[in-house]
C-alpha cells in the first residue's frame, strides 16, 4: 500500500491540472460567488420560484441589482447605501407596478387639494424649534414595525401611514400605545380609497372621523386580503381610537413640515421608486418631487454630526428587516418654502384629537362615569 515517488507526482501533476483547467471552465471567481450570493438570498428571503426559466430570469436581475449595488456603494462621498433586501430579484419596473401599486389613481397631486391646510403648524420666522425629534424615544410610536407585503403584494401603504399617525397622536394626548388595524382601513374606507390598490392616508382619516373610530389590529388583524368584506365591529365590546379631525400642513415648506413633526408623526407621500434597494443612511435621490407612489410616516428628523447632512426620519411598513430596523432617513434642508426631496412637502397630513376628547371605552374614563353615577345613586337615596 506504499505510495511510490512517481504515482505522488503524477497525482500532484493531475490535481494542478484539474484546478488549472477548473478555474478556466468556471469563467471568473466573482460568477461564482454571484450564482452563491443568490442561493443564500433565496433561502434567506424564502423565495423559490415555479414559473420555467424564471428562477434563470430573476438570477439575471439578482445580478443588475448587485452590480447596481457595487457600483453606488463604491461612490466615496455617497450618503447612503444599498444592499440586497427582499425586493432584490425585481427590476425597478415590477416594484413600482408589483409593489407601489403602479396602476394607483388615488395618491396623485390632484387630490390634494380635498382636504385643508390650515395654518397650525406654519412655520413663522421666530419660530422656536427644537434640532432633534424623534417620537420613539417619547413613546409614541408601535414599536415593532409593521410589513403591508407580509401576506401578499397589498399596495395598503396608505393605511399603515394613517393608522401610524393615529396611533402617535393617541399616545401622545392620551398617554396610551395602541397597535391600530390597517386591515379594518383597507376593508372599510373605501369611499375614496382603493383598497390594496392605493389610497391616501387622509381619506383614512376621513373614515375614522365620521365613522367614529378605528379599532385594535388584535381585533381586527391584518390580512393583507384585498377584497375581503367590511367586517361590522361590536362597537361596546372592542376597543376603539377616535380622532377629532384632521388637517394638512401648508405645502411646499419643509419649516413648517419641521414644526409638525416637532408636534406628532405626520404622515406624506412620497416617490420611493428607487428606494427598494436602500439599507441605511440619508437616501438623497434619485427621486421625483412631484410624484407620489408611496405613503409613510415622518416620525422625527435630526442632522448625523458625523456629515452634518439633515434628514427626515421615517417609518415605512415593509417591515422590521428592510432599511434601518424598517426606518429610513431622507435628505432635509432647514430653508423655508422649500420643496424637499422626494415630494415629501406635497400632501402632509394629520389627525387632530385633544387631550378633552373622551374615549368612553378607556379604563379612566370609564372609572369616572362609574364614580358619577355612584354618588347619583348615593344623592338620589338621601333626598
Ligand atoms: C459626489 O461628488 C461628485 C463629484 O465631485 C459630485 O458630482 C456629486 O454631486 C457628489 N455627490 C454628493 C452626494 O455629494
Ligand atoms: C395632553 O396630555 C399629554 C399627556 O397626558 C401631555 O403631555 C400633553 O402636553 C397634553 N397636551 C395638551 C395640548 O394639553
Ligand atoms: C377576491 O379575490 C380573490 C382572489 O383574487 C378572488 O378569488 C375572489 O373571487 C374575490 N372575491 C370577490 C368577492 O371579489
Ligand atoms: C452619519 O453618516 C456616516 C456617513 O454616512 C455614517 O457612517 C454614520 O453611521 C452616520 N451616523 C449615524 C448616527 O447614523
């Protein structure tokens, strides 16, 4: 069983040759990781595709995107960077159509004018504002960030910005963190809205305010269902969040975008068309200032001390694993009348409820009412 001198070379001699003419066959080392890369990404991401050749296909636009990726994350002074998320087997045609809801009619400029800006949160020169906002920190905001594309391509954006908005200014007159249902949103407010084919987060609101309240996502939990039927709500027995009204911010004014956010969450519209690839810093463009695709929710703004850049903080609904924790930051200037980036001053808007509007539900409240009528009771057995 000794192995002689001349079959040790020869083996030597056939693993040189075998390795040589592999490295020759396989093209270049790079192919090689990016068929890998994409492996790990499918199994990563719990993707598998049935259509034939398309698993070929969506190899082809891994590629694009990771050379997309490469060559904007080389680029020395960018602000922000890319990476390979959920939405990295698309081209940017099918985001926008698949997933921004491409056919939407009902996030257009036009509509903007249905609604009223008022002056409450004008920016006025004197104005006092503070650097940093950032309502997580002050509790007013559901921690754990919701996913509209957990079950299906539901372009419902328009409801998770408006229940977010709802949610903040509950909180923050009330003291109270309540997870509100997008699915009850989607399924019911559909006067003005198109369900999970676009809608616009102040019709939400309309909805809420006439219909006298928005319920729990425990109780009403989301489905991503696009047709499904208005569930009716026992109203006595669940819980429910009202609002008093709503308004817009004056357009076109990142100051007076500032100061409402310096007051609560509010939640805009904004073109995320290139968006899909991004993973942290302060995305700058490229971006379309009047076009609107997208609704989230601006829940604060600051300036990295690092670069000194200024930007708007912002909570999307694609999830925790998208971007930074499921936030992304935009570029910001503190320069009055000025339109911002990525249509963000086009269709600002906010629910309004003061510390005053009783919830009749709420445990307080309730133990008041309870109080009011004991003593009745206690006043009514004396006389
Ligand atoms: C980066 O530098 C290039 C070349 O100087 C310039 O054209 C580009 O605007 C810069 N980009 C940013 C984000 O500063
Ligand atoms: C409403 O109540 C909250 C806490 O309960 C308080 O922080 C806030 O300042 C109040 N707002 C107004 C307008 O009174
Ligand atoms: C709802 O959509 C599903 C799937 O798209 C479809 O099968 C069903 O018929 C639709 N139902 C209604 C009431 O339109
Ligand atoms: C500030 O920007 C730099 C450069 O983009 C980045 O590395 C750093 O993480 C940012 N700081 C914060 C706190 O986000």
């Amino acid at each position: 069983m000794t192995i002689s001198f001349t079959n040790l070379a020869l083996l030597t001699l056939l693993v040189l040759i075998i390795s040589l003419s592999f490295g020759g066959i396989t093209a270049t080392k790079s192919q090689r990781n990016e068929a890998e890369m994409f492996e790990q990404w499918l199994v990563g991401n719990g993707k598998n595709y049935n259509g034939l050749g398309e698993k070929e296909r969506r190899f082809m636009i891994f590629k694009d995107n990771l050379e997309l990726i490469e060559k904007h994350n080389s680029v020395p002074n960018r602000t922000y960077e890319l990476g390979l998320n959920q939405f990295a087997d698309l081209t940017d045609d099918e985001f926008q159509d698949i997933y921004l809801g491409g056919k939407t009619k009902r996030t257009s400029l036009s509509l903007r004018w249905e609604w009223d800006t008022t002056n409450r949160y004008r920016y006025e020169e004197g104005d006092s504002l503070p650097d940093e906002v950032d309502w997580r920190e002050r509790g007013a905001v559901v921690e754990r960030v919701k996913n509209q594309y957990q079950f299906s391509n539901c372009g419902g954006c328009w409801a998770f910005s408006a229940a977010g908005a709802v949610e903040s200014i509950n909180q923050i007159t009330t003291g109270e963190l309540i997870s509100l249902s997008e699915q009850q949103l989607i399924d019911c407010a559909t006067d003005a809205n198109d369900r999970c084919d676009g809608g616009d987060a102040a019709y939400a609101f309309m909805f809420i305010k006439e219909r006298g309240g928005i319920v729990t996502d425990e109780d009403y939990p989301y489905t991503g269902i696009n047709n499904a039927t208005c569930k009716a709500i026992e109203m006595i027995t669940t819980r429910k969040v009202t609002i008093d009204s709503y308004e817009g911010v004056p357009i076109h004014d990142e100051m007076s975008l500032k100061k409402a956010v310096a007051n609560q969450p509010i939640a805009v519209g904004i073109d995320a068309r290139n968006m899909h690839r991004y993973t942290h810093g302060v995305f700058a463009g490229p971006c379309d200032t009047t076009l609107i695709n997208h609704n989230v929710l601006v829940v604060g703004y600051g300036t990295n001390s690092t670069t000194g850049q200024d930007y708007w903080l912002i909570r999307n609904s694609f999830g925790s694993t998208w971007g930074e924790n499921g936030y992304f930051k935009l570029l910001r200037s503190n320069i009055q009348n000025s339109m911002g980036i990525c249509g963000i001053t086009l269709t600002p808007v906010y629910p309004l409820k003061s510390n005053s509007s009783f919830n009749l539900l709420s445990p307080s409240v309730f133990r008041l009412v309870f109080l009011f009528v004991f003593q009745l009771i206690g006043l009514a057995l004396l006389v």
